[in-house]
C-alpha cells in the first residue's frame, strides 16, 4: 500500500459514495487507476465499502457495551456464540477486567434486559457480564489516520 492508496482510501472514507472520477480529480491521476486501484484494494480485503446505519435513526434507541468474563477455557466458544448473535455488531477479545466486549442496539432498554437474560445469560461459560448503556453519543467515525 502506497501514498496514493492512502489517499483514497481516505477520500472513501469521508464519503463511501463518491465517484472514481471524483476520487481521480482529487488525487491527480485517472479514472481508471483509481477502478484499478479500488479493485486491489477491496479483492486483497484492505478496505469494504458498505452502508453502516445511524442505528437510532432507525429505530435502534438502547445502545450498549457488554463487558464479559468467561470461565478458563471457554473465551472461544463464548466468543463464537455471541458473536453469531444478529443483535451484536461488534465483538472483541479484549484484555483487563473483561474477557470480550459486545456492542450491541436495541429497540428499547427492556429488549436490552430480555437479551441480557435470555441470549447472554443462557450461553456456557459466561462468568459474569457488566453493561455499560449509552446515554449519548458524541463521536462516531469509521476512519482511521493513514
């Protein structure tokens, strides 16, 4: 990966939909080096252009972190379960007091409750959780520095 493909992907990242001929005017080279590029990029699985919902825009209102401990010997098997779970949308195997984190949203704090005793609360090897529910948020990005 070089300077230009830093380029663009920084480009995409500020705005996922924008055209290779507007990319191309940006970064001073063609049209197609920019397809060219893109295509590398995406089929070496370095980037994914994909729609990520404002999940309270749409219904989502209840977002939450779940910080999970797991018996010795059980942090793959939980981490396989939950992370098969639709409601999560981001799971860890992180270090420190927790095991995993799980980012999920909800429709209301009682369909969190409902998920936290019926989904979390039946799967093996779960020691102990702790949930952390979101009351604002006040940075959202999906860019990094390149």
């Amino acid at each position: 990966m070089d300077e230009l493909d830093r380029e663009i992907i920084e480009l995409l990242q500020t705005n996922g939909r924008a055209s290779n001929a507007r990319i191309a005017r940006k970064v001073g080279v063609s049209e197609g080096t920019v397809r060219r590029r893109l295509r590398r990029l995406t089929q070496e699985n370095i980037v994914k252009v994909i729609a990520v919902p404002n999940l309270d825009k749409i219904g989502y209102t209840t977002a939450a972190l779940i910080g999970l401990q797991t018996a010795p010997g059980q942090l793959d098997k939980v981490a396989d379960s939950i992370s098969d779970m639709k409601e999560v949308h981001y799971l860890a195997i992180t270090t420190g007091a927790f095991d995993l984190f799980a980012w999920v949203g909800m429709r209301s704090t009682e369909e969190l409750g409902v998920f936290l005793r019926t989904k979390i609360g039946s799967i093996a090897g779960v020691m102990r959780t702790e949930t952390f529910v979101n009351l604002d948020i006040r940075k959202r990005t999906y860019g990094l520095i390149l």
